[in-house]
C-alpha cells in the first residue's frame, strides 16, 4: 500500500507550483498540502513536541520534526531550525521555528512521494547529475481503452487516418500505452 501511495504522488508534477530561490526550487507548503490532499483526503500531520515546546534545543541548535500519516503510513522528517539566510539559527524566533516546521511537513509529504525530487542531490554538494530513478507514469485503465478504440481505429482494429496521426502525436504504440494525463486531450482530439 505504501509502494501504491508513493507512485500516485510522485506521479503528480509539482514543477509549474515551484518557486526559485536562490540556486533552490522551493514546493510551498500550502502547494504541497493541497495537492497530497485531493488525492489522499485522509491526510494528517503531527508536529512533535518536547516538554510541551514546538522545538528541541541541542549543543548543535534547535530542531522541530513533522510526521505525516496517509492511509496508516506514517513518515517522519526532523529539520534544524533555519534563520533568514538558511542557515542554522542559534537564537531562532518564532517565525523561525514556524517557517522550519513548514518545511519539514513539505519534506514529511515528499517522503510519501510528493515532489520528492526537488530534493534530489541536496546531500551531495552539486556533484549530483540526477536521482537515477524513472518516474512512473500512470496509463489509462481498461474503460478509457474502450472509449477510445472506435474513435481512433476501424473495425478491423487497424488505426484511422486520423487515429495514426494522434498516434504519432501522443508517441504511443498501442491504445493501453496512453498516458493518464494525455486521456482527456486525446479523447477531445478523437472525437
């Protein structure tokens, strides 16, 4: 089920909710609550306390930490406390200590899938070339197939003239190929 949850988020293309900042692309926390919820409505978080406070103070700074629960599967993200200028704050202010929860529900939520990308090479001081994985694209189920044969081929199965040039369009080989998020563009473009 965990594996089920990861590809539907990850599956989700959070870059046209992206911000810049810096050499970072930043997914809002708010983005990434709305998005997470529409597909999971059941989505919960925790924000950790120590001794009643939102943070724990250590040697080496504060900390605050995030756990999210989608369908029983929890996902826990500790951050430091981060200053302004994203770096460790060792007096931090409220606003500090908020903004730093914040991000660690967005990152909790990209445990579970969601924009898990944006993180890729983060821990490995630009030497990163891509995270190495392939995004799983979700393809139409059995109905939407049946919906689109006789708008895009002839009795005998053989693709139309029209059908061969959505076809090539769409860069599929067979109807069940067809990407979920192409569906509704090439079923307006069929009919």
């Amino acid at each position: 089920m965990s594996n089920d949850i990861f590809k539907v988020l990850n599956n989700v293309d959070v870059m046209p909710l992206t911000k810049e900042k810096g050499k970072f692309r930043y997914l809002s926390w708010s983005n990434a609550v709305r998005e997470a919820t529409k597909l999971f409505p059941g989505m919960s978080w925790e924000m950790t306390k120590w001794d009643y406070l939102p943070y724990l103070k250590t040697e080496l700074g504060y900390f605050v930490e995030c756990t999210v629960t989608i369908n029983g599967i929890s996902k826990t993200q500790m951050m430091p406390v981060l200053d302004f200028k994203n770096q460790t704050a060792t007096a931090p202010k409220a606003n500090d200590i908020n903004k730093s929860q914040m991000r660690a529900l967005t990152k909790a939520i990209a445990l579970h899938g969601l924009g898990i990308d944006l993180w890729a090479g983060e821990d490995i001081n630009g030497e990163y070339e891509g995270d190495g994985s392939t995004k799983v694209e979700l393809t139409i189920d059995v109905e939407k197939v049946d919906t689109l044969v006789p708008l895009l081929c002839d009795e005998s199965g053989h693709y139309t003239e029209k059908g061969n040039k959505i076809r090539n369009g769409y860069k599929f080989n067979n109807i069940n190929e067809i990407l979920e998020k192409d569906y509704q563009k090439i079923l307006k473009a069929a009919s």
